[in-house]
C-alpha cells in the first residue's frame, strides 16, 4: 500500500521537530521541522478565515524561498488544489492563468507582484497574499474582508483552535491521494493553455521514487535551484528531500555561478540536482583547457597514471560541488556526450532522467552506479514504458503508464484526449528506443523530427549533439529550409570575444566540412548560421525551438 508523501513528512517532522529543515541562504529566514508544521497549521487557520474551502484553488507564484514551500505543504494538508506558476512568466500570462485555474486565492512573490499589481485581477480571486510575511496585498472587496481586521481575526481564531502549545504528537497531515492536487502550467501561452492535474498518488510515487533510488542520511543539506514551479525542481528539491529528513537551502536569488557557487561551498550538499548546461558550462570553463593539453589526453587511459589523473579531476569537480557530493542528477535535456564520457570516465556519481510534467515527472532513471551511458534510465517503479509502432532500428514514439501519469489537462479535454490511447497509455510526443535491460534511450521529439528525401528519419537533436562538440561553438539550433537542413549557432564567447564576425565565419565553415563527415549523407547540413544573441530559453534551459525557423 502506497503512503501519501504527507505521511512521510509527518514522520519527519514528530521525529527531527528541532531540527532545521527550510533555510533561505544569506538571510536569517528559517524553518525547523517542528516550526514548519505550526506554520502550516497557521495557513490552515487563515484558509479558514479567507472562506478557502478543501478543494479550491490555490495559485503560487514567486521566487524560491522557504515561504513557498511552506504555502505548498499547507495546501496540499490542507487538500486544497495548489496551482504551481513560474514566476519567469509574464504579468499577462500570469493573470490569465490565474483566470484559466479558478483560483481563488494567490501567494506571490514581490518579483512577481512588482508587475501584476497593475493587472485587473480575476474577480473569483479573493486574495492576493505576499510569499514575504503573509500580509494581504490585495483583498477582492466583494468579499467583505477588511486588511486591517484579517491579521487579528486569523490570530484570534488561531489561538482558540491551538489553545496550548503545539507538540510533535498533535500533528498528523494526510490528504486523499487520487484527488488533484496540483495544477502545474506548462506554459504561459494565452491560447489553449495545459495545466497538467496531477493527483497525490502521482507525487507519491514520484517521492517514494526519489527515497528508494537517491537515499540520504536525516539532516543532510541541499541547495534549490531549480524553479520549484517546475515539476523537476518540485520533486527532487523540496518534496523527496524534505520527506527524507534533509535541511533545504533556498537561493532566493538569481543563482549567478558566483552566488551558486559560494552556496554550494557553504552548504556541502549530498545532492545536486541541475540541468546539463549547467555542468557542460563548467566542464567548457574548468576541464576542457586542462583536458585537452597533450600530456593529459596521453596519460588519461594509461593504467595507474591515468587512473591518478581521473581521481584528481573527480576529486577538484567534487571539491567545486561542496566537498559531500553523493549524487549529481541531470534531467531536461540531453547532455553533450563528450562531457557525459569525461564524467564516466572519472567515475562521478552521475544519473540522467528521464521525465515530463505529465508524470509529475518521473518516467526513467538510475542511481549513479547502474547508470547508462547515453539512456535517461529504466522506467521507474510503478511505470511502464513501451515503444509504439518501432522502425526497424527499433524507433518510435514513447508510451507510458502508470502511477505517476496525470490524471489530463484542467480544462482541456481536446487536448487531453489527443494525448492518450484507447486502451489508457499516454503518448509522451519523445521518440525513442529500448534495450533488452529496459534502459530509456531518447533520439528526439516527434514534432523535431525531418523526413530525409529518401524518406530516412532524421534527429536534429544527433546533429546538435556533434556539432556542440565543435571549436568555438556554444549551443546549436538545426531547422529545416526548404528541404535543406540549416545550423543556428550562437558561439561560446569565451573563445570567440577577440576574433571578428569573418573569422568566425570562416571558422564555423571548417566546423561545418568536420561535421558533415560525421553525419549520414542523408542528414548533412547545408550551411552554418550565426546567431548574434543567445537562443531563448524555456524554465529547463532547453532552446525554444519553436521561435527559430
């Protein structure tokens, strides 16, 4: 029988109630776990007096900080629907999405409220309240509730509910797992937005996922980084960890690589969890200049003396990390394979998942030490995963099933229907392969993929992956021109910050005869671009293909 994630966070809780379990980095800001459940319990009270009943709609948008994941817990214990939205989008998105979710209260952050402040709030919204202290930001006066009356009503009414001090065995938080509770917008977009619905047997699963394959000791320490709107960050940063016990530290700011770096030195985390680029910029940075010096590149397999050199390159990237680094896991994207090589090599406690907001996101991965070069893992307990209509190399689209499969799109059931077969897998949209041991291999999307003149499937995500490998070239874009394959390329400005535009082009001519001699004739690439401004991004540091043509 599957244990709500809430159950295992009580646990934590009765047992570690002094221990420091959310921590803003650089502020005085922090939680223990016995604080932690109070202040939940606080919400509860506040949900009360604002007329929050259970299953109503609750939107969160700001920055990472100890407050947002308090606002999440209190409302999934409290089985409200919590309504997940990236602070990166835009006032107007995120208006709209307020209005698309029937949310009926909001907690912001000031990044966020700086801007949607001067938007007309839906009138469903009965309360905006701020990720800071608390204190409403705006009150919908329809409503009848008054600023100045709602702090001393909520602490009256806390104080008569809580008569005497809360102790560890008073508390007990638990919800109805196959219940939403979550909504977690994919995108902003204004048109026909996806807000996936995950239940709490989906989270469940994703964090008892995380407490099997990435065990941890209580009271280890971790750094946030990632958007905890986004599902990855979610799960791998603040649920499966704080469910284990671990001290959480929140970078509530922009984590620049100085300011990343200062925190990862400070906290000596067990875990990281982050997006290739981020390790494929310091690989480029830190260990290409000294990996690619003669005398490295000869020794590096020779018996003893290479095996010396390895470990003093795992032991400065390990050092660079904190000193304590357990596991190192990638997800979103595909990570440049000669970086992938050069972290197998040196035996680094890598693992790269596989997953997507419809699975809340697991669907594959791996602990570092039965991780496979290249794979995004097997399908995780409780998943299936088969391929649909293969080629004879064994392609084709990504199928999955199982526990952490979302429940459909809010509102959308056009494209929820799209999404899944008759007989109940959902099409993940991936193309794909699978070896005998189950082991995820991603070639590309569906909707990327380019049909070769001869009809041959080419993966514009292969391409890329060679030609990031080539001098100067700092990320890759393939799109397809009237028949013809084209490169976008935005170089890396380290190496190219004193060369012209005509020497770059010159030299990403000869990076274009390299490449072509490593691709089938049927996918070559015509001509290279370059791109004066870096490629826009998604929140997963994936390119937003969809803008270049």
């Amino acid at each position: 029988m599957q244990r709500h994630y809430l159950h295992y966070l009580t646990d934590v809780m009765v047992h570690q109630w002094n221990d420091a379990a959310l921590t803003d980095y650089g502020e005085e800001h922090e939680y223990t776990f016995g604080e932690l459940a109070v202040e939940m319990l606080r919400l509860h009270v506040l949900f009360e007096q604002l007329g929050i009943r259970r299953g109503d709609k609750i939107a969160l948008a700001g920055r990472n900080c100890a407050n947002w994941a308090v606002a999440y817990l209190a409302i999934a214990s409290y089985e409200g629907v919590c309504v997940s939205i990236l602070q990166d989008f835009t006032a107007e998105d995120i208006n709209h999405l307020l209005d698309h979710s029937d949310s009926d209260l909001l907690f912001v952050g000031p990044y966020v409220w700086k801007e949607l402040q001067h938007q007309p709030l839906p009138k469903r919204l009965k309360a905006a309240l701020s990720l800071e202290d608390w204190r409403p930001l705006y009150l919908n006066d329809e409503e009848g509730i008054k600023e100045q009356s709602l702090k001393s009503k909520w602490d009256e009414a806390f104080q008569a509910k809580y008569v005497h001090s809360i102790e560890p065995e008073d508390i007990s938080f638990t919800a109805d797992p196959d219940t939403v509770s979550l909504i977690n917008y994919t995108s902003g977009s204004t048109g026909s937005p996806k807000g996936v619905m995950l239940n709490g047997r989906s989270l469940s699963n994703n964090v008892e996922v995380g407490m099997k394959m990435l065990p941890v000791d209580p009271g280890q320490r971790l750094v946030s980084m990632l958007p905890l709107a986004h599902m990855f960050g979610q799960i791998c940063e603040l649920l499966y960890p704080l469910c284990s016990g671990t001290h959480i530290y929140f970078l509530t700011k922009s984590p620049t690589p100085s300011i990343l770096l200062k925190a990862l030195k400070d906290v000596q985390p067990y875990l990281v969890v982050t997006v290739p680029l981020v390790i494929e910029k310091i690989y480029k940075k830190n260990l290409d200049p000294t990996l690619s010096k003669w005398a490295i590149r000869t020794f590096w397999h020779v018996p003893i003396v290479g095996d010396l050199l390895k470990a003093r390159v795992k032991s400065g990237l390990r050092s660079a990390f904190g000193g304590k680094l357990r596991y190192f896991i990638c997800g979103g994207a595909a990570m440049n394979p000669i970086v992938e090589k050069c972290l197998m090599d040196i035996h680094f406690p890598l693992s790269i998942g596989y997953g997507m907001t419809e699975c809340g996101p697991l669907i594959g991965g791996n602990p570092p030490k039965y991780f496979k070069a290249r794979s995004g893992g097997v399908p995780v307990t409780n998943m299936e995963v088969k391929i649909d209509n293969p080629n004879e190399a064994g392609i084709g689209e990504i199928l999955v099933r199982g526990e952490n499969v979302m429940l459909g799109y809010y509102k959308n059931e056009e494209a929820t229907k799209a999404v899944f077969t008759e007989d109940g897998w959902m099409r993940t949209g991936d193309l794909g392969r699978l070896d005998k041991k189950k082991n995820i291999y991603i070639k590309g999307r569906c909707k990327t993929m380019f049909l070769g003149a001869s009809g041959q499937n080419i993966y514009p995500e292969e391409i890329e992956d060679k030609l990031n490998n080539q001098e100067a070239v700092g990320e890759s874009l393939i799109v397809e021109r009237e028949g013809k394959l084209v490169a976008l390329v935005f170089p890396d400005e380290t190496l190219t910050k004193r060369m012209t535009f005509d020497e770059i082009q010159q030299l990403m001519k000869a990076n274009l005869e390299k490449l072509n001699h490593l691709i089938p004739s049927y996918s070559k690439v015509s001509n290279i671009e370059v791109q004066e401004k870096p490629f826009e991004k998604t929140p997963k540091k994936s390119i937003k293909r969809f803008l270049y043509k």
